[in-house]
C-alpha cells in the first residue's frame, strides 16, 4: 500500500512550454489568433430538439516563417499551446527536459544573485526592484541592505535552483535563506554579508540616476496605516488586529520588525503567500539569533532541520503550511510585479478565520457560497444546472493548492455498456511516475472533445488521484458508480475525495484504522506514510489547539447543536418544497445574548438558493425550509457553534468576542422562503399534461378507493406527505390513513400540512374527510416490515421505487405482498419510453444547455429525474409485477396516467394493480405466526374527538 518518493537525483528541470519556446524564439514576431468555433450536438434519440453543442476554439499562429492552425479545444490555451507545438515539430525543434546536477545548480544560484544586485536587473518591474528602492531611505549601515528573506520569497527560480541542490527546501523553504548567504560569500569581492544579520548589500553604490529613480518609486507621498492580524505563538492567547503605520520614507519590513520585538528587518523571516496564488498575504516572524550559517557545512549538505529559539506556533503553521516559530504577523503587504508602489490591504480577525476555515474542502465551498452558517459541501453532484457555488473540481483544485500539492490527476475510463463496442477510454493506473501521468492526462483531456462524441455507447468513471509537491503518492480515489456524462463521472469522483477529507480534518487525530475504515466506504486508498507526511502540521495543530477542531466540524449535525422553538408564520400556498427543488430563501443569523435585547447581526442573504435533498446547507436550515410554502416565514434558535465560525463571519470581531465572553449565547435564525424552482421531472410534465401528472395518479388511486369501499389506507413512502394531503379533499370511505417514509424532513413537512387541515376543521361535519378518524405517519425502510401494518384494505406506493436502488426495489414488491399483504396494492412508476415526449415538449432553457456536459453528445433519454436510480420500459415492468404477483398469490392489471391506451409509446406513469386473491381471515391466520415487532417509530398521530 506504501508508495516511495522519487531521490532528489529524478528531479528535472521543468520543460518550457511549446508557446513559451515560441515566445523565446521569436518574441512579439509570433502572433496567436483564437477563434471560436460552434459545433452543434448530433443526438441519436429521435424526436429529441436540438441541442447547441460546446464552445470550442481554434488557434491560428502565424510566424515569420510560416503559419499553423490547431485543432478545435475547450479552452483558449489549449488550442495555443497545441499551435505552438504544431509550429515546433514543422521547425524541427523538439523540447527537451534536462537534469541539473546540485553542483550546477550551485553555480546557477551565484550566479542568479549576482544578477538580482546588477544594473540591469534594475531595469525590470521584479518585486525585488521595489524592495531595492525603499531599502535606499534607510540609513547607516542598513542604507541599501535586502533582508535575505525578502530575496528567498520574492525570486522563483533562486527557490527552483535550490530544490536541485537538497529538495528539502519544498518542505522547508527557509532552507533557501541559508542557501542564499552561502552563495553570497562567492560574490565577497562584490556583496557585503553579516555573520550578525541576514542581508546582502552591494558593496558599490549604484550610480546616482538609478538610486534617485529607484528610492523616487519605492518612496510614498503619504503615511500609510495597515491592519494586521497578530497570531501568539501560545494558543492561549487570542488573535488579535494591529496597526502598522508606515511613514513616507520607511522601509515596510522594518515597522514589521517592531512589532515583534526585532531590532531591523534582516531578523524577519517571510512564509509563503497565504490563500490565492495572486495574493500578498504572508506571515512575518522572527529569526532566531541561533538562525545563522555555519561556515563549516559542506557546500552542497546544509542540515534539514532548522533548530529555532521559541515554540511552535501552530495555528500560523497550519495557516501557511510550514513551520513558523514565535509570534507571527499576518499581513498583506509587499511589492508585486504589477505595480511600482507598495501594495497593501487589510487583515483583520475575520481575515485570519476565513484563511482557516478555507483549509477544508467544506470551508472552501462555504466561502464560495459567502454562507459561512447556511452552507454545506453537498454529499452527492446531481447536474451541474442544480449545483451552486464552486463546483467539486475547482474545490478540488483550490484545496490542493492550500496544501501544497500537485494539481490533482484525473483519470477519465471509458466502461462499454452491453452490446456496445470495446471502450475507447482507458486507465492510467500504470503510469510510472507522476509527471508522466500528469502529462498523460492532460493530453487525453484536451482531445477528450472528439473522443467523446465517437463513444455514444458507453458510460464512464474516473480516477483521482493526488500527489505531494515531490511527487510521492497520498491518495487514490476509485469511484465505483458509472456516469453518462465524463463531466458527471469526474465532478462526482472529486467529490468524494472532497468528501472524506472533511471526515479526515474533522477527526484527523483518529487511529489511523478508523481513517482506513472510513476511506474503504469512499472508495478511496490511503498511502499513509506519505499521507502522515505532508499532513503533519495539520495534527499539530490539533492535538495543540482543541477548539480548533470545532471550526472544522460541520454545522448543526449534532444535538449540541439542534433546532429550538421554531415558529412558522405565514399562510399555507401549497406551494412546497420536495426533494430534487431548488427554493431560493432569504435569511438572517444573529448572535443574541441570553437575558439581554443585545443581538449582533452575523450572516444575511436576500437570495440563497440550495438543492433539496443533496446536504447543500445545514441540517436545521433543510428541516425548516422543507415545512415551509412559499411565502411563509420561520425563525428558530440554536446553541453556539464553534467560536472559530462566529469569527469567520462577524464584521465586527472585537464586537462578536466581547458578547461571547460577556453572558451565555445563542444563534437566531430567520428564514422567508420567497420562491421555487420545481424538480425538471414536474416541470416535463407539466408542460405536457392538465391536470398534472401527479394529480391523474391521486384521482386514479381514489377512484379505486371509492370503487373498493377501502376503510384503511397505507402510503408506501408518503414523502411530504402530498397524496395523503389530497385525499383529505376527496369524499372517500376511509377511516384510518397511515404514511410511511424513511426520511424525517419529510415526514415533518407532511405532519404540518396535515396537522394545519386536520385540527383546523376538526369540529366541522360537512369536510370531505369527516369520516377520517386516524392519521399517522411512521418513520421507517419501506422494505421492513412492521405488523401493525398488516392486512390494510388498500397500498399506495405512487412514483417512489424508482428513488431506489433496482434490488432494493424489488425486495420491497416481496416485502409488501409478502407480509403487508394488502387486499389491493397500486404501485406506479415512471414509463422510460414516455421520456423522448417529454423532453420534446420540454422546450431547451439556459438551464437545460448547462445540465448538458460540454463534450459530449446526448448518447440517449435522460431519466426523468437525477435521484432515480432506474426506469422500466413497459415490458420491464410488466414482467417484474407479473412474476411479483404470480409468486405472492395476488392477480396483477396494468393501466397508468397521462397517455392513451395502445397508443405509443403509451402511459406517462404506468400503474400495476395488484389484488390478493385470499380472504381476510386466511391473511391473519398468517400473520398469527408471524413476526410482530414494531420496528416503525410513530412521528406524528391525529385521533379525531368523538363529540
């Protein structure tokens, strides 16, 4: 299971790009145009309208010698890189990768500090320019003296040449810092050096012009102020904002050094950029006096451990990913390659608690959303149309990049469905090294758009897998589900991953079988001596920092956490929520202190949509939300989350943690549910059929109620409780009505709406359901049996199997005439050969071109909805109720709504009807010997009062 890492010697030099050979080669003489191209998608499902196809590009590349046009991409830059390519291979140039040994690599170095303190480097917009000029305003000694940290930070390739000479420095980057005063003492004759102090000094001044231009640039017409978050190396102590004021002509690092306590800038080591790539956050700490060069180390085997005066401070190394020792300060501030002047911008508590919370694949996607208390990773990628936020894969991307590791390989495999010829995709779990199967993949991505629309009969999976920066193997993610759609089948494999790592961050200080135990159900392969490796700080910070862990746990998922007094206003429009929908609330969350009108606002949205059923916001905010109809509004409270979470989202921290510490505290929540997009399973069919689909089920079910003289009716996974809801308004024989379900959201939107109904009118005679004298609703698997069930007049079980997994449905056709044994059972299911009417009558929408996967075509009928697991065509269903009713003693007819019959493709929703041809009294002899176990749990009961 264990994986080793390649020998320092196996690392190469990375290859220029073709575009930037090109670049080399003939500068602003090499022109790239890009053009779009639009090709439609060719379906092989008639009747089908149809579909635009992706936007793809095409480049044209002319140079002065000749001109080349790619193939067409999904993206821009593929398209250019593949032009340039073209254009090498017809020059004859072919791009090759060779080895730095560490002793050329040392000389490189030198030679690229030399460099860095020339008159013509002075000429460029480098970051280090900048640094240059604000060092002129110092005086004394320090007057033209760069900190070596600000050098080890700010010039990428003096870090990539000392990857070569001990990679070490990948994990350890202050590593360079030594490197780079080792290397200084070569030029001794042209920078000055300190055995005290870490700065490099040319020793000759610059000539006037250059140093007036450059001090002119670096110098500011204004004081500054900037906030900075302030993180003690004792995580007792709390993170606190400070100001750092910087006058016209100081040097920004030297106020910095203040801070801490240091005598100058040379004693102030720099992490790398915190967050976004582009960003000018980083920590700033101090430099033991210890942290000097030892002269008597061998050139080329500077230790790797960095010993330093101080603890470790480990919530600003979590933050940065390596190690930070002492106080730290968290600030944005520094010389870019964009502009001249200083860069700068806030930190502040809240800042720094964002930071935190985005180094989890949860926290990432709570941010995306800006909904830091309401948000939820969700558990499964149902379409990309219904998907808000950042999507698995960029979440995928971004974590990786927060952690330092290799850009995540995705390993698309092509899967044959019966009859269909041998797949074209293939594995890459063969490749032999990370960087070849990192170009492998890129390559078979960028021509997977004509690939995929040869494969019209096949689904798909995907691999992930995720390397270190030295590319030694951590994880590797198997999916077993198959997908129509690559995009689907890759979104979905990312989103495993995601997912444990948010098990792995919530309970990283867990025995590391638990960790394999719980990867096992992900599908997911652990390398755990590589995994241990590059998340060591993360367990660090752990085991040193409990409340630390709070942050990373989900919201609301405990009873620490739960729902209290909720209270719904608003009348009932009917117009509800169910899963697959997609509601757009508007909410508020306030932290209010207990016995006191103080409330502090911390989280609003005026629209918020979310996923029903998928886990896309807290448990709380779904449980109300699916008791609410549109227009109604609820407010309820909850105890305190983790602090870590509060701080994240509150403006004002000082504020927030002054109220925390002053009395007890609790969280109110206020939600409006203003409107909803129904499930495009209703929506097809409401374009299609009046009355709706769903009602000609309900008045097909009554009429067989009213035909039977049904006293007793059960509901097989009743759901919100709609059919049970409209049979209150239908004048029926019934007198006890049961609803079944395995879901407790929806059981508790049922109970409402019955309960609303039922108590309402409870004293009035003339109601449809006056003769209704029992209601309850159990929470329980469909597939179990539970005996107080048994022998009901009548079964319903309208548009639900198909929610199942296929053998899970037909355990439940022997489960329910086996032991339920009703005297008439209506089972309905979707038509899969209905499909191609509805989704022709289904006009295409904006929403309906995302849903469809860029690069491929449309293979065949979608399912109606993307939680169902199956549809039967007729034949598939007539067979499975027919042998169904020929086992159980029952006689079986088929009908169905929305449709004529012998018409094709026939009903919408086809129905069986299965009636039991043996007495009642031979049904409770059996159930005498029978299992009488109550393994439903009763949520709600109505009785009505006998007057």
């Amino acid at each position: 299971m264990e994986t080793k890492g390649h020998p320092a010697v196996e690392l190469k030099k990375t290859t220029l790009t073709p575009k930037a050979i090109i670049h080399q080669k003939f500068g602003s003489k090499a022109c790239f145009t890009v053009e779009e191209v639009k090709e439609p998608i060719h379906t092989e499902c008639p009747g089908l309208i149809q579909q635009k196809g992706p936007c793809l590009y095409r480049c044209l590349l002319q140079l002065p010698e000749l001109s080349v046009v790619s193939g067409t991409f999904r993206k821009k830059k593929d398209a250019e890189q593949s032009a340039a390519e073209m254009a090498l291979e017809k020059l004859g140039i072919h791009p090759t990768a060779s080895d730095l040994t560490p002793q050329e690599a040392w000389e490189s170095l030198v030679a690229r500090i030399a460099y860095l303190f020339s008159e013509k480097f002075l000429t460029s917009l480098h970051p280090l320019c900048g640094h240059l000029g604000a060092t002129l305003w110092r005086k004394g000694d320090l007057c033209g003296s760069i900190p070596v940290s600000v050098i080890a930070v700010y010039d990428t390739k003096l870090f990539n040449l000392c990857k070569y000479i001990n990679p070490a420095v990948e994990s350890n980057p202050l590593l360079v810092n030594l490197y780079i005063m080792r290397a200084a003492t070569k030029l001794s004759g042209f920078l000055s050096t300190s055995e005290q102090h870490l700065w490099l000094k040319k020793q000759s001044p610059y000539p006037q012009d250059i140093s007036e231009s450059l001090s002119i640039q670096a110098g500011m017409l204004e004081c500054i102020q900037v906030a900075a978050a302030k993180i003690p190396s004792s995580t007792e102590k709390p993170i606190e904002t400070v100001t750092i004021w910087i006058s016209a002509k100081d040097y920004y690092l030297d106020i910095i050094a203040k801070e801490l306590d240091l005598e100058d800038a040379s004693y102030v080591l720099i992490s790398r950029n915190v967050g976004k790539a582009s960003s000018e956050t980083r920590l700033f700490f101090a430099a033991s006096r210890s942290f000097c060069l030892d002269q008597s180390s061998d050139l080329l085997n500077v230790k790797e451990t960095l010993h330093f005066e101080g603890s470790l401070n480990a919530r600003a190394s979590y933050l940065s990913g390596q190690c930070i020792f002492g106080d730290a300060i968290l600030a944005s501030i520094g010389y870019t390659w964009k502009s001249k002047d200083l860069s700068y911008e806030d930190i502040t508590v809240q800042s720094y608690y964002r930071m935190l919370i985005s180094k989890t694949p949860s926290g990432i996607y709570k941010l995306s959303r800006e909904a830091i208390f309401a948000a939820e990773l969700p558990s499964s990628f149902t379409t990309k149309a219904n998907w808000r936020g950042s999507l698995p894969r960029d979440i995928l991307y971004m974590f990786c990049r927060q952690h330092r590791l290799l850009e995540p390989v995705f390993s698309p495999i092509s899967c044959p469905l019966k009859g269909s010829s041998e797949s074209s995709g293939s594995s890459l779990k063969d490749a032999c090294s990370a960087t070849e199967e990192i170009e492998h993949v890129r390559g078979a991505l960028s021509t997977a758009g004509a690939k995929q629309s040869e494969v019209s009969g096949c689904t798909f999976k995907c691999d992930v897998k995720l390397f270190s920066k030295s590319e030694d193997l951590i994880i590797v993610c198997s999916p077993e589900g198959k997908f129509k759609k690559q995009n689907d089948a890759l979104q979905n494999a990312c989103l495993k991953i995601l997912s444990w790592l948010n098990e792995y961050f919530k309970n990283s200080s867990a025995p590391f079988e638990i960790l394999y135990h719980t990867a096992d159900s992900f599908n997911i392969q652990i390398h755990s001596k590589n995994h241990c490796k590059e998340f060591a700080v993360c367990q660090s910070v752990r085991n040193t920092q409990l409340n630390m862990l709070g942050c990373m746990r989900p919201l609301c998922t405990g009873p620490a956490y739960g729902m209290r007094s909720l209270k719904i206003e608003g009348s009932d429009s009917g117009v509800c929520p169910c899963n697959g929908s997609i509601p757009c609330i508007r909410y508020s969350i306030s932290l209010v202190v207990k016995g006191d009108n103080l409330k502090e606002l911390i989280e609003a949205c005026e629209e918020f949509e979310f996923e029903i059923g998928v886990g896309a916001v807290t448990t709380d905010v779904e449980g109300v939300v699916m008791q609410l109809c549109v227009g109604q509004s609820a407010c309820f409270t909850t105890e305190l989350p983790p602090s870590e979470l509060i701080l994240a989202s509150a403006a004002d921290s000082a504020r927030t943690l002054s109220l925390l510490s002053s009395k007890p505290c609790f969280m109110e929540y206020a939600i409006a549910l203003t409107k909803l997009t129904e499930p495009m399973e209703e929506r097809m069919e409401q374009a299609l059929f009046s009355p709706p689909l769903s009602k000609q089920r309900v008045e097909f079910a009554v009429h067989h109620i009213i035909e039977s003289c049904a006293a007793t009716l059960v509901d097989f996974g009743c759901g919100a409780g709609s059919l049970l809801e409209a049979l209150l308004n239908y004048p029926t024989s019934l007198e006890k009505i049961v609803g079944v379900d395995i879901s407790p959201k929806g059981l508790a939107r049922a109970a409402k709406v019955l309960n609303s109904k039922l108590v309402t009118n409870s004293d009035v005679d003339d109601v449809p359901y006056a003769g209704i004298k029992s209601v309850i609703l159990y929470e329980g698997s469909i597939t179990s049996f539970d005996s107080r069930l048994h022998g009901f007049d009548i079964g319903t079980c309208l548009e639900v199997i198909e929610h199942m997994e296929e053998d899970q449905a037909c355990l439940f056709g022997d489960v329910v005439l086996s032991s339920f044994r009703p005297r008439i059972l209506i089972i309905s299911t979707p038509n899969y050969e209905y499909n191609v009417v509805l989704q022709r009558s289904n006009p295409a929408s904006q929403e309906q071109e995302e849903e469809l996967d860029e690069k491929s075509s449309l293979p065949s009928c979608r399912f109606r909805n993307h939680d169902h697991k199956f549809e039967w065509t007729r034949e598939q269903f007539s067979r499975w109720a027919s042998d169904l009713a020929a086992r159980h003693n029952y006689n079986v007819e088929f009908s169905g709504v929305g449709g004529t019959a012998g018409v094709e493709p026939g009903f919408a929703s086809q129905i069986a009807v299965f009636i039991r041809k043996e007495t009642m009294a031979e049904v409770d002899d059996e159930l005498k010997d029978a299992d009488l176990d109550h393994r439903f749990n009763v949520m709600w009961e109505w009785n009505r009062i006998n007057k």
